[in-house]
C-alpha cells in the first residue's frame, strides 16, 4: 500500500490522529484559488486533501490551493519567490514561458539541484514580458498531482476589458500518477474505450463495400497503427477540470469579458468554446497576436489563449477533451442559477493518412484524403543544416511518408466541424523582426506505442547528448511528427518563432500534429543549459533533450 | 544514510518521471476450467525494461505443463528474440533450450515461434492470438497453437512430427483492464505419433475462467 492509498484509507476510517506526527503535519485542506499580488512571494508546497472527483484524496499543493495562487506580477519588477518544500520528496516550481537566467528556470538536475524536502529555494528574477503564463512542478509526475498554476502580467491589450478571469483548464485523476504510467507501459490502450469494434468494421463495408473496406484497413494493419488512438489518457481515469471547480464566471450581458484560458493538464488537448458565441483571440502562449475571431479553439497542453468574449445573456464556457472522452464547462453571465442547456458534443473523429503523414498522396489510385496544405515559407538562400543523431531502433516505429505543414488542419477531431476553429495559420506576431535563420536542426518526433516509448531521432533522453544552440544565432528547427500523437513542444528560456509561411507567430508551446511537419525560429538569445521537450507528461521520459547554449 | 535515500530519490526524479523504469507484470491469460474437469492455465510474468526483459511462461492442465525461463530482448519496433530453457513435463520432465520471436505482426496477431533443441530432437512451437472487438470490454480472443517436433520423446507423450493443433475461441468481459471472466471452447486434436502415444482422439470442451493481471 503507498502512502497516498494509506493516508486515503486512514482518514476514512478515522485513524489519521494515530499517524505519527510527522505525517499529519502541515496536511492541509484545499482553500479557494487566490492571486497573490506584488514582488515578493512565499510559496508552500505540501499534501492537501482535496475532493474532485468524489472522494477525499491527497494532493501535492502550493499554499492549499489546487491550482496554484495565481501570480501577478508587473513588467520591470524584480519577483522574489521563496518556495519551501514540505513533502518528503524534492520537488521545484517552473516558470513556464518566462524569459529568465537558466539557474531560475527550475528544472532539477539542469537549471538547479532542485529543492530537498525541509528546503527554500529563492528564485529572484526580473520580470521582461507581459501576458498570460503559468508555472508547475517539473519533478517527476508531481505537475499530475496538482502542482500548477497561472502567472498573469499586467499588459496593455484589452484594457477595456470589464472583467479578466483566469481560466485554467486541467486533468485530474485519482490514480497515482506512477499507476498511470505503468499502466500505460504494461498496455497502451489501457485508457483507450475508443477502440474499433467490429462493428466499426461492417459500418464501413456497408459504405464502401468489402475491397474498399479491407484495403482502407490494410495499411494501418500492416504497421499495426491505431485510428482510435487519439490520447493515451482519457476521461476513463481523468476527471475535466476549471479553476478550483469554479462553476459560474460573472459577468453582465454586453461587457467585454477578457478570459485567460490556459491549459495546465499534464495530457489533455482541449476543445473550447463559448455556445452562441465568438471568441476574439487576442493573445497566444501571453503574446499579443493580430485579433481573430473564432468559434472554437484547441488549446495543445500547456499553451495559452487570451480570449475577449461579450456575452449575450448566460452561456457557457464549454470544453472537451480531444479525443471525446470527457467534459467540463462552468456557466459565464449574469446569473449563477441560470438554466443553460449543454452544447452537443461534437463527434468523435479517427485519425486518417493524414495523421500518417501521407496528405496529398495516392495509395492505389485512392486519394489519402487532405488538400496538400501550401504553407511553405519562402527560403531564398540555402540554410546550413547541422545533422543529429539519429537511431533506427525500438523507439522509431513509424516514419511520415510525405509529412507537411499542416497550420491550417484543425486537427482530428474539429476537421468535421463546420465553424470557424483556430488554426496557427490564423495567428500573427505584429511588429516582430524576422530575422533569417543562420542554421537549421531537424528533429524527429519519434516514438512506440505498442512498448509506449517516447523519443526524439529514436533516441530517448536517457540515452542522449545535449542539443548545442549557439549564442546569438537565428536557428531555424523542424519537427517531423513521425508518431500518431500531437506532440506539444515547448523550449525554456528562449521564444520559439513559429513559420507560417512568411509570417511568425511568437509562442513558448508549438503543437506538432500526428504525420506533420512544422519549422521555428529561436534568437538564441539566452545562456546556460535549458531543456526542449515534449509536455505531455507520461512522453517526457524520452521525448526530452537538454539543451546547451554554446557561447 | 538519509541523504543516500534522497540522492536515490533525486535521481529517479530527474526533470520528469517516466522513461525507462524497472517494471513487472503477471497476466493469468487463460485461468480456466474445462467441462470435462481439466482446470488449465497459462501465466506468464516479466520483470524488465524496454529492451530487456526476463519472462516466465507456465501453460499446463492438470497432471501435465510446460515452464520457460527465457530472456527477451527487443529487436524491433513490434519483435523481441527471446532465449532460454523449457521444461516439459507429463509424468517425467525433459528440458530443451529455446529460441523464440515474440511479437505482434502485421494485421495485429499476437505471436510466439518457438525453436525447441534438446533430448536429441528439435521441434517448432507456436502460438497465435487475435483479439476482435464486439464492445469496449467484449472481447473475442482467437487462439491457435501447435508443435511439431523431429522425433518422438515417448517419456513425456511427445510424437515425431506434427504433435497437436489446438484452437480456442474465449470471449471475454473486462469488468476492469486487470480483471476479465471469460466463456470459450477450446479444440485439441492430437496427430499422428502423438496421438498413438497419448491415445486421444481429438476433444473439444466448453470451459469458463477468468483472465486477469497485476
């Protein structure tokens, strides 16, 4: 029995005063979300009991609250965060998206040694940027286990807002994370209740009849390749969550309501939308882009949205997650007691050849379905490319025939749609240099997901060299996603400047999606050792490198 | 002390968890009993890493059994070779090696080929499965299996050439993943030398069990 499972067990059964004293020490229970304002900050991390699915369990908290007090702070200050570890195991806090020197980033083993149990660390940096951000524990599987929370820096767009509500959305589940993750080795699809039956299978022969059946079947049995396998993690384990369990956000009809939506699951890919309304996108990863207006916004784990809404009367915020697994939505306007009725799920869509990086081809005289996607920049003189290493093995199952830059694919799931979804193609930096790139890296997403190993050029983290960015360079880097899954990217201490064909779009978090291909752009503009990685969390084992900046 | 449990802790939770852990698995994959009485069994459990796994395989009836001991290693993306010693038994035990490729082919059937070399024979051994989906939790696993060795080792029932084929069709409730009671029937029909060594004919039976894990 673990000591989480003991603890559940002894509170029920009211023997918790008999533990030793250590062990109901500084054991909290979960206190509202609060924002905690100004330059100097004292974060506790510690056990709390929270109850969100139903039943009381412990959680892993800053200060009792799950998420965690949100952080405001203002451009120029210098922020003194002391953060004291009252678990029994290290832990570390990081400041997603922050520009800050690399000892502060907060990353044990590369940016630090982390904080022991009893410890303070003091992270003091100063703040360079504005816009929406969040941090959380990059220990282990502690981010699962409650450890995050929003940053919010004051800026200068939508000052006409009325009201400005954070919205965090995130994935709780009662299962040890470490369960989670064995799970997952042990049978991949353990969370998978999407899976063809056959029935599936003679719906489709009704349709196309039984050649055209078989062969469309015939390449995803020949490389054993799921068209179900939309996330690894689902509603079957998590419960859907906003805020501290927050259901109505106020507001009154007319008035512009500026929501902060940020993603902090550790593997959810959330649908978004406001019933009966237009979203304006207003800022993307905190970065103010050009204003677009959409109905329906897939926030990739770990990215941001700020979002300007005028609600009619009472209406939802709404999300699902990607692969239709779940809900949870929290009522936006006037009145708390309103009776809104639910949007419609929307569909359940399977991956196609797109999502095995086969768009715009032709198998057999059938079309793999997918326009080509034109979103090529124009790269007038030859960039140097520096080659990676790369290994053929266990961890590189499948390799994207034809893999393209798919910015304005919605994704699985939203392509049937048929409303405006935010695309990357619809998102812009103003005012931002573009400088061209000095030299480029190609990287691999690669990965098993019959063994669920995760990797990049087949070779997990444990087995790999640092990345070598040099000071001061423009580097351009590709991802070719050669896996079935999305893939959000995010590198520390520096932006990544995404391509859309000539334009960029500034963000931390890049989603790469499954049989795809995008490109960046980073000033290198940082020193010290970082880490690039993908931020789902039972994928960053292996789909993670250290970064070194080369001066 | 203390801190060498931490420095042990710490290098375990070095920037996220995951990765390459040590991890086992028992899976009863067939835990049954057979109308005419015959209870049978089919576990295997490993303890291992990615690449590196060391498996334990024991199917038997009753009175009679094969045990494995073999090291896996991953050679492939869906294949691992799998080396090691098997121990038959059916009144008296014999022991051969072993060399087997593990894996899932193409059309997703679950795979063992097993190279069976001692008592001066050599036999081949295998075993398929596949697993149709009716629902979520029903699941229909199909199974084929079958030896053929190059001669006879009458101590343990075992006839030169094509010994048995045996198929079964178990359908399947996962109340959880861990946790599934199952209904099927099986068929056994034993081949030539074999069949004049063990006598039977061929035997078809209706069985019920539970197939489960931890």
């Amino acid at each position: 029995m673990d000591r989480r499972k003991f603890l559940q067990t002894s509170a029920a059964f009211g023997l918790i005063a008999m533990l030793p004293a250590s062990a109901k020490e500084g054991v909290g229970e979960q206190k509202p979300t609060v924002a905690l304002i100004g330059t100097q900050f004292d974060l506790h991390i510690k056990k709390t009991w929270v109850n969100i699915s139903g039943k009381p369990v412990l959680a892993n908290t800053v200060n009792d609250m799950l998420p965690a007090p949100t952080l405001r702070w203002k451009k120029g200050d210098v922020v003194t965060l002391r953060v004291t570890n009252h678990l029994d195991e290290p832990t570390s806090l990081h400041w997603h998206g922050i520009i800050l020197p690399f000892t502060m980033d907060g990353v044990p083993g590369v940016s630090f040694p982390g904080i022991m149990p009893g410890e303070t660390f003091v992270y003091r940096f100063k703040v360079q940027q504005t816009g929406t951000y969040w941090y959380h524990s990059h220990t282990g599987f502690q981010e699962q286990t409650g450890l995050h929370g929003a940053i919010v820096i004051d800026d200068d767009i939508a000052l006409d807002a009325d009201r400005d509500y954070v919205v965090a959305l995130y994935d709780w589940s009662d299962e040890d994370p470490d369960t989670i993750y064995r799970h997952l080795k042990l049978q991949s699809d353990y969370y998978n209740y999407h899976k063809r039956t056959i029935f599936d299978f003679t719906a489709e022969v009704r349709r196309w009849g039984l050649t055209e059946a078989l062969q469309r079947r015939a390449m995803w049995n020949r490389m054993r390749m799921d068209d179900r396998d939309i996330a690894d993690v689902t509603g079957a384990t998590y419960t859907y969550c906003i805020n501290d369990l927050q259901k109505h956000f106020y507001a009154r009809p007319g008035e512009k309501v500026r929501l902060r939506f940020i993603n902090q699951s550790a593997m959810t890919h959330f649908d978004v939308r406001i019933p009966g309304h237009k979203m304006r996108v207003i800022a993307a990863d905190g970065v103010a882009v050009k204003p677009v207006e959409v109905d329906d916004i897939r926030i990739a784990v770990a990215e941001s949205y700020d979002v300007i809404v005028v609600p009619k009367g009472d209406t939802l915020i709404y999300a699902e997650d990607m692969g239709r697994s779940g809900k949870v939505y929290a009522k936006l306007g006037p009145s708390v007691s309103a009776n809104v009725p639910l949007p419609e799920p929307y569909p359940y869509e399977p991956l196609t050849m797109v999502d095995m990086g086969m768009g715009g081809m032709k198998m057999r005289g059938m079309k793999c379905g997918g326009a080509m996607h034109t979103m090529e920049p124009a790269l007038p003189k030859p960039i140097p490319k520096t080659a990676l290493p790369k290994k053929e093995g266990i961890a590189w199952t499948m390799h994207a025939m034809n893999p393209q830059y798919r910015l304005d694919d919605p994704g699985v799931g939203l392509r049937s749609v048929k409303r405006k979804v935010l695309t990357y193609a619809d998102l812009e930096t103003p005012g931002l240099e573009n400088r061209y790139p000095d030299r480029e890296i190609v990287m691999y997403l690669t990965g098993n997901m019959e063994r669920y190993i995760w990797a990049i050029n087949g070779i997990p983290y444990y087995e790999s060299e640092p990345l070598e960015f040099r000071y001061g360079e423009r580097l351009r880097v590709t991802f070719i996603n050669d896996t079935m899954m999305n893939h959000p990217m995010h590198l520390h201490g520096m932006w990544s400047d995404l391509e859309i064909g000539d334009k960029i779009v500034r963000k931390h978090t890049i989603n790469v999606q499954p049989g795809s291909k995008v490109s960046l752009r980073i000033d290198v503009d940082a020193t010290g050792r970082w880490v690039y990685h993908c931020h789902l969390l039972y994928h960053m084992g292996g789909m993670f490198r250290e970064v070194k900046v080369l001066s | 002390m203390k801190n060498l449990l931490f420095m042990s802790i710490f290098a375990i939770a070095l920037f996220a968890g995951g990765g390459d852990v040590l991890r086992y698995q028992v899976l009863f994959d067939r835990f049954e009993l057979q109308k005419s009485g015959t209870k049978v069994w089919d576990v295997r459990a490993y303890v291992g890493y990615d690449a590196n796994k060391l498996y334990i395989y024991s199917e038997g009836e009753d009175s009679s059994w094969q045990n494995e001991l073999v090291l896996s290693h991953a050679i492939s993306p869906f294949w691992d070779i799998q080396a090691g010693i098997e121990v038959d038994y059916e009144e008296r035990s014999k022991s051969f090696g072993e060399i087997t490729l593990s894996g899932l082919a193409p059309y997703w059937i679950e795979t063992r080929t097993k190279l069976l070399f001692g008592q001066g024979a050599v036999g081949v051994d295998f075993d398929f499965e596949y697993d149709t989906l009716f629902t979520q939790r029903l699941v229909l696993t199909s199974r084929i299996e079958s030896r053929w060795m190059s001669k006879s080792i009458e101590d343990i029932g075992m006839g030169g050439g094509l010994n048995y084929i045996e198929t079964g069709f178990r359908l399947r409730y996962e109340i959880r993943r861990e946790f599934a009671p199952y209904i099927g029937v099986s068929f056994t029909k034993n081949f030539g030398q074999t069949k004049q060594l063990v006598g039977e004919q061929s035997e078809s039976s209706l069985l019920v069990g539970v197939r489960f894990w931890f």
